[in-house]
C-alpha cells in the first residue's frame, strides 16, 4: 500500500521544478550511459539535468516507489480497480510453478502440432493477442521453417478471405487467442471458421475456460492462464505459444526475468540499471508535463523489430492513457506513442521531425549489423541530429529544429533473449511512471467503453 511519506516535500518538489521549466535551457544536460551483456543505453537529454533527475527522485521516494514496485513483484492487488495482483511477470520468475511454467503448459499442444504435420498455423486474436505473438514470430522468423504463420485481428471479414481462402486446400491448425472470449472480433473469426475447425486442428487461449466449453471446445483443446495477466501484459503466457514451436521460447523469459532481478537486486550493477529505468520514467514526465512534448516518437532500426512500435504504443498508451489523480501533481499522463520502422520512416514523416513546429520526444533502438550496416548508421545518424545542434547551412531551408530529447538503444544482438531483456525494462519503464502518476496501469476502462458503444450502434 503506498502512503504519502510527507505531502509538503512532494510539493515543495514540484515548485523546484516550476522553477526549472521557467529557466529555460539547462546549463548542463544529463549525460547517462548504462551498460549491460544485452543492452547499452545512451542518453541525449536536451533540458533535462543531473538537478532534475534529483527532484524527480525526492518525489519518488515520498511516493514510496521501491514498496510499490516490490508490492507488484510479491503478488498484492497492484490492479486496485480490479481487485486483482498482476502477475505477468510470474512466467519470467516462477517458470517452476505449474500455473506458470510455460514449457508445461504448452508442450502437449507444442508436440500435437508437430506430430500431425500441420503447414499453417493461424491466430485469431486483436490487442495483446495479436501485437506480442507477431512480434515475436516477426524477430524469430526462420527462413528454412516449413511452418508458416498468420495472424487475424477481425472483424473485417475481407481479412479473413483474403487470408485463408488460399490456404483452404492446406493443413492449418487454428489457436484462438482471447482472454475473456467476449471479444467481438475474435468470435466473427470463430463464427466464419465455421465447421473447418475441429478438435484435431484448433485450440483456444483463455483465461474463461467456461466460456470456451460452453463454445464446444473440448477440455483438451483449451489452454487457460490466469484473469490477473493482462492482455498487452501476455506475451510472456501461453498466448505466444506459436513461437514456442520452432524457438527456445525460455531463453525469451529468461531475458526478462534477468531485467526483473536488476530492478529488485542491490549490486553496483543493478543500482546503475534502476537509475537508468527511473531517467527514462522521470524525463518522460519531465518533458509531458513541463516542456509540451505530448508525443514520442519510438523508431527500431531492424527489419526484425519492426512491430516493435506497435507492441510498444500497446503497452504505454493503454498503461498511463488515464486520467489524472487528482491527488497527483502531475496534470499530464501518457504521451502519445507514434512511430515504426526507421528507414521507412525517414521517407515519410520525417520532415515533420526535422523541420517542422510540434514538439516531441524520441526513442531510438537498433542493432549493429555486418549485413545491414545503413541501418545502424542511420539510427545514430537519426540520434545525433534530432538531439544536437549541428553545424549545417545558413540558408533557412536547410535548417533543422534539432530540438528532440532522445534515448538510444542498442541491442547488443538480436536474440530472444535480448528481446524479453528491452521488453521487460519497457514494462518497467511504464511501471514507474505509472506509480509517479499515482494511477493504475493495469485496467483500461476506455477500451471497454468503445466496446459498449460499438454494440449499440451494431444492435
């Protein structure tokens, strides 16, 4: 339960950083370097100083941060509209309990598949379902597998012909991927499947195993995982077990699992790894609140991670796109997330960020590559000129804003587990800014307020 240490404190902090926003330019920026065997991070902090990494500090321990994050990690009702812990870490963690142990889980079905010599394996699921499973098949994809995979979202039903009418003559295994089974995109694909779908070639993923009899599923065609993991929180459950097919799905969990001993560990280490997810937390509010920096633009610089921005923009803007608590001093939530494949990017919206009036914030990963080596230069290309003022033409229309706060990521290689390592830190990232805001990032009552009206209009 968190308690406020000393409300006056937290105040008198947030006056300080009035004070600061009022200045101006900081006279020196935050320079932060942090180091680990997946992933290196640089920072280039425009306005954002050593002194308001500080304040930011103060205020997160009068907000008892450190008890909120082991609350999270020991189980309590974290999710307090819900009356429910969130337990998605507990696959990276307690991969020995049955509830979590994800090779268990999904083994049977794993070897089921396998052995009947399916061709395609097709998903049906939006949201969480859908952003995890195909950024995982998307960074893992194997150019020598004989499986291929497809991923429905709904509820247009020229996706789904478009889809699977050329693969009607082939051997295709459904999976169903929803976790209360009421969703209405998902239920069209099961309703046009049709009689196509059977015992031997289907399975659903649910945490309402009721539901799923109740829809003729057998008991043995039905993987559960518990209602307290929330569906952008669900890539690290049964949801992703298509990649489990072909990869070492573990070593994905055990990346995160190693973020998650960093940020509850007290080696130097670990201390430098806190701090480095706090400066992205504490200059994410910093700039939303104090600089109108509303907008984040997060750019990967792999062909492999290029649904990376779409997992991402998930999982923040259904996380902090709340309202306010009142109680807070931070009027500003979430910002916006918009981005996508880097050199994709730069042919397209990019003039915008180089040159035009909006303010906004920028992240960038990417990984060094012998057989792309445009790529990496681009990302710090990118970084270098977003951040710093550089020396480049008198004439007005060559001149660029270089005004953007950035993060840069690299990725020391492309693994699984790498991946679960940058995915884990991120949840982390949006934890704590949740936590600084004083609001939950575990429901998303907005989402099922556009769900009810839909129902009306379609009634």
């Amino acid at each position: 339960m968190i308690q406020l240490k000393n409300n006056k404190l937290i105040q008198s902090a947030f006056s300080d950083l009035k004070k600061l926003s009022k200045a101006g330019v900081a006279k020196k920026n935050l320079s932060f370097k942090f180091k680990s065997e997946f992933l290196n991070y640089q920072s280039f902090l425009k306005e954002f100083s050593s002194q308001h990494y500080r304040i930011f500090n103060e205020i997160s321990n009068q907000l008892d941060l450190q008890g909120s994050i082991a609350d999270l990690f020991e189980g309590e009702v974290v999710n307090k509209t819900e009356n429910r812990p969130a337990l998605h870490h507990q696959y990276r963690i307690n991969q020995k309990s049955n509830e979590f142990n994800f090779k268990k889980i999904t083994q049977p079905f794993i070897k089921r598949i396998k052995k009947d010599g399916f061709k395609n394996i097709i998903t049906f699921g939006i949201g969480g379902s859908y952003e995890g499973p195909k950024l995982l098949q998307e960074f893992t994809k194997n150019q020598s597998s004989k499986l291929n995979y497809y991923f429905l979202s709904g509820p247009d039903k020229d996706e789904f012909n478009t889809v699977l009418k050329p693969l009607s003559k082939q051997k295709n295994f459904y999976i169903f991927s929803s976790k209360s089974l009421l969703t209405d995109e998902t239920l069209l694909c099961l309703k046009w499947l049709g009689q196509k779908r059977n015992s031997n070639n289907s399975i659903v993923i649910t945490a309402n195993s009721k539901k799923a009899i109740s829809m003729g599923f057998a008991k043995d065609c039905i993987i559960s995982f518990p209602s307290s993991v929330g569906g952008r929180y669900s890539i690290w459950s049964p949801v992703s077990l298509s990649t489990g097919l072909e990869n070492n799905f573990s070593s994905f969990l055990k990346g995160g699992s190693i973020a998650d001993r960093m940020l509850l560990g007290n080696s130097k280490e670990d201390k430098q790894y806190q701090k480095f997810i706090k400066i992205l937390a504490f200059s994410d509010l910093w700039f939303s609140n104090f600089k109108n920096k509303k907008n984040r633009v997060v750019l990967s610089y792999n062909w492999k991670l290029r649904s990376l921005t779409n997992y991402i923009q998930q999982l923040e803007m259904e996380s902090l796109g709340k309202q306010p608590n009142p109680k807070s001093i931070f009027k500003e939530t979430g910002q916006s997330i918009f981005g996508g494949f880097g050199s994709t990017a730069q042919h397209s919206y990019f003039q915008l960020l180089h040159q035009g009036t909006a303010g906004f914030c920028t992240d960038i990963i990417y990984s060094t590559s012998r057989s792309s080596p445009l790529s990496s230069a681009q990302a710090k290309g990118q970084a270098s000129l977003l951040s710093s003022k550089l020396n480049g033409s008198a004439n007005l229309l060559e001149k660029t804003n270089s005004n953007s706060p950035v993060n840069l990521f690299h990725l020391n290689k492309l693994s699984l587990e790498a991946l679960g390592f940058l995915l884990a830190t991120w949840e982390h990232r949006v934890f704590i800014t949740a936590k600084m805001l004083q609001i939950n990032p575990f429901d998303q009552y907005g989402v099922a307020a556009g769900k009810l009206i839909a129902k009306k209009f379609l009634s």
